[in-house]
C-alpha cells in the first residue's frame, strides 16, 4: 500500500510556504486545522488523485471519478443513513457552561460542537463522489469536507467573506421569514457579521457589508434547509500574494466556527466540547497563481478508529434554548447530494 504521500506541516511552516508560493504565484492546494496548529500544502504539480481530490467553488477540481460511476444514479432514498448522536443529558452540562460564560460577560457567542457516528452504505470517497457543495475535499482514509460555507475570496486584490450564521427546515411554512425574524438568529447573526468586520480590517482597508443576511437553499440527504449569510470585503495591499500566509493566518479560526470575542470563546470551547475537533473547521482552498478561493471544513465526516465520525454543531447566545441548539446540531449532520 501507498503512503500517504503529503507531509504535514507545523504552523511556522504552513505560513513561511504559502508566502513563499503566494511571491512566484504557484498554483497550491492548502489545509489547515482548526487549531492552527498543522496542516497541508500541495502545489499542483504534486496533487494525486489517489490521495487527494477536491473541488473549489467550480474553479478548480481534481477528481477521481468518471461519469459512468454507478453512485450517479443513488438518489436520497438509496442511501442509508442512521446516527448515534450524542444524548441531550450529555449534551446539557456542555450547553449549561457555556451559557453561564455568557451570562459572565466572558462571550457574546459561542459556537459548541459535538461529534456523531454515521453508519451509512457509503464510504468518503462515495460521499465525496455524490456530494453536491460549492467546496469538497476528499483526503484518503481520513476524511471528506462537503462544505457551503466560504472562509475567504480574494479576488484582484478584494478579500470577501461570506459568514453563514441560523439554519431552518426549508418546509416549515413561513421558514424564510421565521429565521430572518428571530431575535435569536439576528443577534448570533449580527454579532459574528461585526467580529469577521473587525477580522477582515486586520489585513485589509475599506471594510464594508455588501450583503446583510440573504437567504441561501441548500438541498441534503434528509430534507432541504435554508441558510442565512452575509458578505464582507475590502481591499488588500498590492504586495497581498507574497503574504498570503501572514494574511490567512491572522483571520484564523474563523470566527464563523468559534465565535466572539474570539481569544476568550476558544477557552470556553475548549473546556465545554471536551474532543478534539481535528480539521473540523478548519479551512482549504485553492490559489491559482492570482486569486484565491477558500472554505470553513464544516458538513465534514472522517474515519476514526473504523468508525465515522461526522462533527457538527450550533451557536449559542444568551438567548439560546437547550432542546433547539440539540436539535440543531442533529439537524446538521447530513450531507448535501447532487
């Protein structure tokens, strides 16, 4: 068997090597963890489909799969698809304390998550293969990203980003309305809106919203959801390629999958969740040698001690009530088909 052939890279490194391939404008592949800790770069030269394949946005794609393959014809009833998520009087001290943190002034926002296992008929690359997402990743035996969510867009020297805050089941009457309209969902909104604000002025001048919560349709193996997001931009520096590393990096985590103030709300995160979330949340993307396209790693499953493991949750304010943040991070783990 084939070694995995891609040699995780330590934070120093990732940020020293996306700046230097930023500078002669290399085309590369990058990931990195949500602990900006480690992660990957692959220029294009070293991608192999037989460990690694992704897609980006339509702008680039490497793929492993001819149209001839029998998952094209798999419809949402094909597949199986049972979870064992975790149980709400497990889920309730974790929700509890980050609660009483908000209650303590320490956050305004904090996003918990938990781990799911999936048994299902299909593998990861199978999921990679059926997946319908603007952003998919597929790493061999370890996971596959099938993500709706952009990080940030850099483009001609403009950076946008794109956070995604409040999901509904698209069949609930009235859902576009009911989720633009709850105070819950308008503060969680609002509050990361002006911490990926206050992000994106770091690196960037001219830092404006261009879109307040426009309502996204997203179609998934169990039923349609709406998805509520915004957009952000401003402008870069000229020299912006050849410190794509210092850039990036000073935007992570994303504070889509954290929450704010950002310093204090990891701790809180760190001490509620209790697992490690791994790449889940992280980010990867694409520069072509000019522009570059990236994504928040969430709709993410992964292979863990023979088992799949799919990680999701929700985020929660002083307005948040426990059966409904459960029920979302239930709602949240599926995967969205073609």
């Amino acid at each position: 068997m084939t070694q995995f052939p891609y040699k995780r890279l330590n934070n120093n490194q990732l940020i020293e090597r996306l700046n230097n391939l930023g500078t002669y404008r290399t085309p590369f592949l990058f990931i990195v963890d949500y602990k900006v800790e480690s992660g990957f770069v692959i220029t294009e030269d070293e991608l192999d489909n037989r460990f690694v394949r992704f897609e980006i946005a339509e702008t680039y794609a490497i793929e492993g799969v001819t149209q001839s393959h029998p998952l094209n014809k798999t419809t949402r009833d094909d597949i199986r698809w049972d979870i064992e998520p975790v149980g709400l009087s497990y889920y309730r001290p974790k929700f509890d304390y980050v609660v009483e943190q908000i209650h303590k002034g320490n956050s305004f926002l904090a996003n918990l998550t938990q781990p799911t296992e999936v048994t299902t008929n299909l593998s990861l690359s199978d999921l990679y293969n059926l997946g319908a997402a603007k952003y998919k990743l597929w790493l061999k035996d370890q996971f596959t990203v099938l993500s709706p969510e952009t990080f940030v867009r850099i483009d001609g020297g403009t950076i946008s980003s794109f956070p995604m805050k409040g999901t509904i089941d698209a069949s609930i009457p009235d859902a576009e309305e009911m989720i633009l309209n709850d105070p819950k969902e308008k503060a969680e909104h609002a509050t990361i809106v002006d911490l990926i604000r206050n992000d994106l002025s770091l690196v960037a001048e001219q830092v404006e919203v261009k879109r307040y919560r426009y309502i996204d349709k997203l179609t998934t193996n169990k039923q349609d959801l709406l998805q509520v997001s915004s957009e952000i931009s401003g402008q870069l520096p000229d020299n912006y390629r050849e410190r794509l590393g210092d850039i990036l990096f000073a935007l992570l985590p994303a504070g889509s999958i954290c929450g704010a103030p950002k310093p204090k709300t990891l701790e809180i995160i760190e001490q509620a969740e209790g697992y490690e979330r791994g790449f889940y949340t992280g980010i990867c993307g694409w520069f072509d040698g000019e522009n570059l396209d990236s994504a928040v790693m969430i709709r993410f499953i992964e292979h863990n001690n023979n088992k799949l493991i799919f990680k999701s949750g929700g985020g929660i304010t002083s307005q948040s009530e426990l059966e409904k943040e459960y029920e979302e991070l239930i709602q949240k783990v599926y995967v969205p088909i073609r």
